[in-house]
C-alpha cells in the first residue's frame, strides 16, 4: 500500500499545489519490482507525432482510466482533447497517441498509485475521468528537449500530477507554479525518482524549463504525466 508522509489532500486545499518528494512516499515490499518493472516502459515510446522535425525531443504514449465506485477501470483507447485557451500550440484539436501498451496499463505499481492519488482528491466527486501520458523528453547537443513547449499554461482538467521516473544526464528541467497574475509559487527540479508535483489545474499555472545534456552523451527526462476531470 502507498501512503505519503505528508498531506497532499491538505496541500491541495491550502495552496492549490503539492510538492512531495519520492523519499516521503511510503512503498511496501511488493513495490521495487513493479516499479522496476513500469520504469521500462519509457524504454518503449514512439515519437511524438504532433512535433515536425526536427524537433522530435518527446516521445509518449497516452491512456484513460475511469474511476466509480472504488473501481479504476481502463477505458478503449481515443482522442486526449485540450482547448485552444489552455493549450495554445496544439490545442483545439483531438490528438490521437499511441496507446499505452495492455501489459503497462496493467501494472501493479500503476494502478496502485493512481488509486493513491484520487484518494488524495476532494471527495465530493462522484467519479473521476483520467488520462495518464507516458513521456521521455531527450535533450542532444543538436536539439533541446522542451518538456512544455506551450510555454506556462494549464492542462485544463480538475487536477493534475506529475511524477519524474528518471532524470539522467539533464542539466536544466526545473518545474514552476504560478499563480493567475504570474506570482512564482513554486520553483524546483524533480530530481529524484517518484519526485510528485499535485496541482489545482483550475487555480494554477505551471511550466518546465527545457533540458539539455551535461555531457556529449543525451539527456532524457521520463515523467508520468496524469489529469484529474470529475462528473
């Protein structure tokens, strides 16, 4: 069972945002393997389809889930839908990913953890609709990787949380918060692995910076990426 050393759900009420530190992230023995086991599914994502070269730096594969009555079930496969106001490069468009593979969209790591995160949700909502993106950001001494390249914005759902599974050779990738009127709330890197930003999508802004290696060698950056809409 996952459970935390602080309370996001306090977090989220306060200040709209948490940011919690994978070493505050109680794991249970089961929990290396799976995660182990999920971590390689970044070793296995197609490029981005929606970047032209030669900017091919983000690689994804995306999913949905729903969430009713304590059950989180995967949904078919479809369209991930932003508004042109919230995404102003791609949005406006229905983009269509390539599917997060059934093996895992199954995994026990996974699946525990966003049961983790919706229970840290209000709980006034009924049910909840999800959408999870698999993404790797590389960064070449050619290209550099933009985790954002929308700029600061909002993803447009309820709640958002971002989880780094890895960060190697990366100089740069350092995560925002802002308020409405632009105020800085919040700025860091997610360094270690299961390093998680929780934000009210409705009340806050965010952004990454972009990467670039530290040496002649690549950089990548893997992150869960998951929304939060209710009904």
């Amino acid at each position: 069972m996952i459970s935390a050393r602080q309370s996001i759900t306090t977090d989220l009420a306060e200040r709209g945002y948490c940011l919690l530190r994978g070493r505050d992230l109680r794991l249970g023995p089961e929990h290396p393997a799976t995660l182990s086991a999920l971590a390689e599914a970044w070793n296995d994502l197609p490029a981005d389809p929606y970047l032209a070269e030669p900017h091919r730096y983000r690689f994804r594969r995306h999913a949905r889930y729903r969430f009713e009555g304590g059950e989180l079930t995967r949904q078919p496969d479809g369209p991930y839908y932003q508004s042109k106001k919230d995404n102003k490069l791609f949005g406006g468009t229905e983009r269509i990913f390539a599917p997060v593979t059934p093996e895992v969209g199954a995994n026990p790591f996974l699946r525990e953890l966003l049961l983790f995160n919706i229970a840290q949700l209000p709980a006034s909502a009924t049910g909840w609709d999800v959408n999870i993106h698999v993404v790797r950001i590389v960064g070449s001494r050619d290209v550099v990787g933009e985790p954002v390249p929308e700029g600061v914005h909002r993803d447009g759902f309820a709640y958002v949380s971002m989880h780094l599974m890895k960060r190697e050779n990366v100089v740069g990738g350092e995560t925002e918060v802002r308020g409405e009127d632009g105020t800085h709330l919040l700025k860091g890197v997610l360094e270690h692995p299961l390093d998680s930003l929780y934000l009210d999508d409705r009340a806050l802004l965010h952004y990454t910076s972009p990467i670039s290696p530290a040496d002649t060698e690549p950089a990548h950056r893997d992150m869960l990426l998951v929304s939060y809409d209710q009904n």
